[in-house]
C-alpha cells in the first residue's frame, strides 16, 4: 500500500475539501468525501465510499476497506479532487 497516493495530492485532495466542503458533523463533505482530522491536527481522516484512509506522520497512511471496488471508487474521488486546479 506504501506509496500508492502521493502526499502531495492526498494533501491537496484534504485542502480543497476543507475549503470547498459543507460542514457536517462528521466533518468537512465535499464530492463524495468527508475530510477531519483528530484534536491535536497530526492526523488527518478521509472517508467516503466505505473507505477511512488515515494520514499521519512522515506521510504514512492507511487504508482501511471492505472491497477493491469500495477502494477503486474512492480512489477515483481523491485523486480527482486531489488534481483539481
């Protein structure tokens, strides 16, 4: 799994939902994905279409899922929010 997202886009793909997002209570909704992170910021969550990715220190991550479909759509969602100008 290790090097599968580039930061660099998970990162965008986070940013770009936190400021184009409706707030909900589960966090940040933007295109499918919601975007959190816990109290303290190190971590930050991205979920939506039965997948919770975890982001963390020395850009690590995560993916925690039932199905490569559930992951291929998510993935899809990311990387197309994660590429957005």
């Amino acid at each position: 799994m290790k090097n599968e997202i580039d930061s660099k886009t998970l990162l965008r793909a986070y940013e770009r939902i936190q400021q184009h997002g409706e707030q909900t209570e589960q966090g940040k909704f933007y295109q499918g994905l919601y975007a959190y992170s816990d109290v303290d910021g190190y971590t930050l969550y991205l979920q939506g279409s039965g997948v919770l990715l975890r982001f963390g220190f020395h850009n690590t991550y995560h993916l925690d899922y039932q199905s490569e479909k559930n992951k291929s759509d998510f993935m899809n969602k990311l990387l197309s929010i994660g590429k957005e100008p």
